[in-house]
C-alpha cells in the first residue's frame, strides 16, 4: 500500500465562444416554446414542423460552435497550509466585518492548482502564467462563481467515509 494521500481533484469546462452559447440557449428556448402539434390544421402542423426543423439545424451548428470553443482544465487541491494561507491574503477586517476578495483568491488559487488545459478534441495546451491570467480575466461572473464553487470545494475535502455511506452500504447487503 502506497503512504501517500492524493489531492482531489476534477475537470472543469469553460466555453470561450459566449455569444456561441446564448445562440444556443435563445435557440433551445424557441424550439421549447413551439406549440404542440395536435389541435392543429394540417398545414399549421406542416409549418410547425418545418420552423422546428429550421431551428433544430441552426441549434446542431451553434451547438457545435460550442463545444469547439470549450476548454478542459483540471485542477487538484491545494496542500490545507497552502490554501489556508491564500484564504489569509484575500481575507481582510472592515469596520468589524470580515470581508474575502473572491477575484484575488481566484487569481491567486487557480494558477497553483492548475494541472492541466485541454483543447475541445481533448490535445493538451501549454499555458503560460499570462494565458492563464488573461483567461482568468475573461471569465464571465457565472464561470468565475463556478470555478470559485470548485476550487473551495476542492480545498476542504472529505477526510474519511460518513457514517451515513457506511450505513447505506450494510443496508443494501
């Protein structure tokens, strides 16, 4: 048995190409908002299922747009003296209030727990500090507060079975 605790750690995909991705949204939402085929006259269907067709291709090629702009990085916990001291530097007291600077933590976090970028065929990427940092910068604030979301998870990690898993596992036996 190896004596060595491994990190966790997990893949991450961030879309680069945005306006790609609410092409795709605003696409999915039209088709789901097409009305039901029955209760129509013949041709009412017909051009139902044509617009539905139309927009079905277009949603295939924007689709596609998407996920050749999406990168996969994965990123493994940091060592608890390591983060702690991060969590230190963004942390800081205002009129008696702890307040934490997400964005430095980030910036601050990220590159130390960087372990891998892929393209969207799954090649990897070299990445230096200021690709890193420009993509950092880039971000938009629903993949910052995912990616945020990722790495505190990462960074306080389960250390032993809950009772519960134990529990669940002598029940199903």
């Amino acid at each position: 048995m190896e004596l060595q605790v491994h990190s966790p750690y997990t893949s991450v995909e961030i879309v680069t190409n945005m306006t790609a991705l609410r092409a795709a949204i605003e696409l999915t939402n039209r088709i789901n908002e097409l009305k039901a085929l029955e209760n129509m006259t013949e041709a009412e269907a017909s051009a139902a299922r044509g617009e539905r067709e139309k927009l079905a291709k277009q949603l295939s090629k924007t689709v596609q747009d998407v996920q050749k702009s999406t990168l996969t990085v994965t990123l493994e916990g940091l060592r608890a003296n390591e983060w702690n001291q991060l969590i230190l530097r963004c942390t800081s007291m205002e009129n008696g209030r702890q307040s934490r600077d997400m964005n430095r933590l980030l910036q601050l976090a990220f590159p130390r727990m960087l372990r891998a970028i892929k393209d969207p065929v799954g090649k990897a990427m070299e990445a230096s500090p200021e690709s890193v940092k420009t993509l950092l910068d880039s971000l938009t604030d629903s993949q910052t507060a995912e990616i945020l979301t990722t790495i505190q998870e990462l960074n306080t990690p389960v250390t032993s079975l809950p009772k519960e898993t134990l529990t669940l596992l002598a029940s199903l036996n």
